[in-house]
C-alpha cells in the first residue's frame, strides 16, 4: 500500500540517554511510498497537474525528488519530462517512463527561463522544486506540521528540520501558525532549521543579520552535500527568515563530522537508518543539548529519509513453538488479549490455512499479526485478523503499520478485524489503513 505522510512518530529513547535530554521525537520520513519527504511535495504536484489537465509534468530538483516525481507521474498516467545537462548523467539511470531533455546551459538564470519557456511550450506542468509551483509545495508540507500538532498539540517545544529551499520550513510555520491565529493554540514550536555551513542563501542572509561569528576551519560542504540543489538564489528568502523570527527559533551550520556522527548514532543506537545527507537537523538537536539550550520538553526532529529497520516475515509452522508463538501474542497485546486455548486455536488456523507475521529488529521479535482463515468467500471477509501487537517501547515506531500494510498485502485486502471500543489508539491506526467501521460485534454469553 502506498500511503504518503502519517509517518511514524519514533521515541529515541537511547540517544534522549546519550544526550541527557527527555521526549525526543524523530518523524521517519522514510516511511513515505517511495522513502522520502519528497514524495509529500511529488504526489501534491501530480494530482495539481491532473487538476489542472497538463500534457505532461517537468521534474527538476534533487535526484530523490525527481525519481519520486516520475513514480507518481507514472502512476497518473502522465509523461514525465527530466531534463539532463552537463554532468547529470546519473539521471539517465532514473527508475520508470520518463521522457530525457538535453540542455546545454548550466547557468542557474538561463536554465531556469529555458525550463520556464519549454514548460509553456509543450503545456507541462512545471515540478522545478523550490521554484515553481512554491504554494503547492508549501500546502503539502503544512500536512506535516498538522500530523505533529494532531499528536502533541501545543506542547512541542522544538522542531529541527533541515533547510535547502525553504518550504519544509514554510509549510510546518503556516500549519502552527494558523492553528494560533484561529485561536485553537496559544503556543507554537520554535522552528530550528539546520543546514550547510556556507553556500545556502537564506542561511547566509541570516548569518548577515545576527552578525554570526564563523570558525575558520569550517570546510565548504556546498558542493558535496547539495550536489543536486540549485541554492543560488531562493524566492522564499524573507519568508523563511521571518518564520524563523517569528516562532522565536534560530538558523544552524551544521559540520560534516557532525553528520557522519548522527547517521551512525541512528543505526547503532536506535536501528534506523537514514542518509548523511539528510541527518542536519539531529544534527543540529545535537548541537543545542551538548551546549545546555534545550531544555526538558518535547523535541521533534524530521528527517527526510530516515526509517525504521524492521523486518517483516512470515513464520513458518516449525519456528516457533506454539507456547512461544502465545508467549508473544498475550505479552504484546497486554489487557486485550485472550485464553490461552483462544490464542492457540487462532494460531492453528493461521498455520494451515491463514499465515503469522512477525516483526523483527536485529533479530529480536517486536510485533505479531495473526491472520486466520474464515472459510467463507463472500459472505464475510475471507480472512480475519485475529491478533496484531507490538513489544513495549515501539510506540510510534511504525510497527504495527509496517505489519497491517503486510496482512493487507497478503489478503488482498480481503481482511476483517476486531478494536475494542475503548482502545481509540488502535481505531486511529487501523482507520488510517482504509479499515471502515462498519458493524457492532455481539456474542453470545450463557447466564
């Protein structure tokens, strides 16, 4: 299933340890369809180019940003147009139907009026990210911020975000701060935005405003950490600046010993796994705790690529024990789960003619589904989930929907499931995964 944004909330408990600092949050962007943040913007610009009944859709921007463009853009059925110019020829290794532009100018004025000009040409529909379509792009990321709100309301102290264009930063600052001027909150986050420690436009126009003191051994990471992105000049300059102003938050250069060290922190400490490339704003969290500015609260830090390193299998009948298989199901479901004979009779059925799925980081089982076997084709769903749970401490970690994506992939979406009444944690979840509540479940009790 390919469900873009609600991505996992993800506690680092054992870097909140390393860095003495509580409630540290990382938004694993990487859940998104097709791994990265870009695929909030690319979906958002290819339904607005459908809308707007284009021949076609340009996608110029960061690789990640363009491979996930031509995904969407493929699955709409419009040509994708990828221009290439001189030192781009990775672009011609791009996944999927895509349709190659030579250009021969790589001056960042002539360039864009080229892709300007052949947009308006052919009628397609300009996706040159961080120039054209900006609104749509902002409007997309405004849903991150509300997924942040809807979870911690008014209570989040810092969100560090990485900055290149400026949108990131402008769509979580106009989700806040509409929320504010509704009236809804009285309070909003300061917004960090870290970035390259020199060649990013609103960053050095920040630097010129506070009068930021440089250190002289800073290496220009320009060229290597923003190999793709055109930051010559930027139209949301002033707005990001007061974004930034406004929520009382502050601009970071961040180094490059710095990033090598929260990637590595990620995988060894937490099992997620994310770029060097798109780890500025832990990063930057970093920075802030070892020099005593953050203080207990709640600290969100989005990372653009960053996922949970989880494995989703199914078990076959000799792996486990059935007294293992139960040991797993009764501790991860904690107050809702069943007998002992309920469990294990479900887990028979599962065997023989429905399957089990276990979740597993580094080895260690984390979560369980249980999906048995109705007997019927159309008189009710064919499949029933019977049990689905997660070890203590996931929360948020995007087990349970890494496990739900695969009971929906095995079943076809031929699937039933029963919540609580009571549990509207589990609702939420399961709603999110297209589960409709449809019927109230009686069963019959003898006096």
């Amino acid at each position: 299933m390919n469900i873009t944004g609600k991505t996992p909330l993800f506690r680092a408990r054992k870097i909140e340890a390393l860095l003495g600092v509580k409630k540290i949050y990382l938004k694993l962007e990487g859940a998104n369809p097709y791994g990265h943040n870009y695929d909030r913007l690319s979906e958002y610009l290819v339904k607005d180019a459908v809308f707007k009944n284009r021949s076609g859709i340009l996608a110029e921007g960061p690789t990640p940003y363009i491979q996930s463009i031509i995904y969407f853009g493929n699955s709409k059925g419009l040509e994708v147009t990828v221009p290439i110019s001189k030192g781009e020829s990775h672009r011609y290794k791009l996944k999927g139907e895509f349709k190659r532009l030579e250009i021969k100018s790589t001056l960042e004025t002539d360039y864009r009026h080229h892709i300007e000009n052949y947009c308006r040409k052919n009628k397609l529909y300009n996706a040159f990210n961080g120039y054209a379509n900006i609104n749509t792009s902002i409007l997309a990321l405004e849903e991150l911020g509300d997924e942040l709100f809807d979870k911690f309301g008014e209570s989040i102290d810092n969100i560090f975000i990485q900055l290149s264009y400026g949108i990131g930063l402008q769509g979580i600052h106009n989700s806040f701060e509409r929320r504010y001027i509704k009236g809804i909150s009285v309070k909003t986050p300061s917004l960090v935005s870290c970035t390259i420690p020199n060649g990013n436009v609103i960053y050095e126009q920040y630097k010129k405003t506070f009068e930021i003191q440089q250190e002289s051994d800073v290496v220009d990471l320009s060229k290597k950490y923003s190999k793709y992105l055109r930051t010559g000049s930027v139209d949301l300059l002033e707005s990001s600046l007061d974004a930034v102003y406004d929520t009382r938050g502050i601009m970071m250069g961040i180094k490059e010993e710095e990033l090598i060290e929260c990637a590595k922190d990620l995988r060894n400490k937490e099992g997620v796994t994310a770029s060097v490339y798109e780890v500025f704003g832990l990063a930057g969290l970093y920075q802030m705790a070892r020099a005593g500015k953050l203080k207990d609260g709640i600290h969100i830090v989005v990372l653009n690529d960053a996922k949970s390193k989880l494995q989703i299998e199914h078990i076959k009948k000799d792996q486990y024990t059935k007294d293992d298989l139960h040991s797993f199901v009764d501790a991860f479901l904690k107050e809702y789960s069943d007998s002992y004979e309920e469990i294990v009779d479900a887990i028979a059925n599962a065997h023989e003619r429905g399957t089990i799925i276990l979740a597993k980081r580094n080895g260690a089982v984390q979560g369980i589904a249980v999906v048995v076997h109705t007997g019927f084709k159309d008189f009710i769903p064919t499949y029933h989930l019977g049990y689905i749970g997660t070890a203590s401490g996931n929360e948020g970690r995007g087990i349970a929907t890494g496990l739900l994506e695969e009971v929906i992939n095995f079943t076809n979406g031929n699937v039933s499931l029963h919540v609580d009444a009571e549990n509207n944690r589990a609702s939420r979840v399961y709603a999110k995964m297209g589960f409709k509540h449809c019927y109230n479940r009686m069963i019959y009790k003898s006096k």
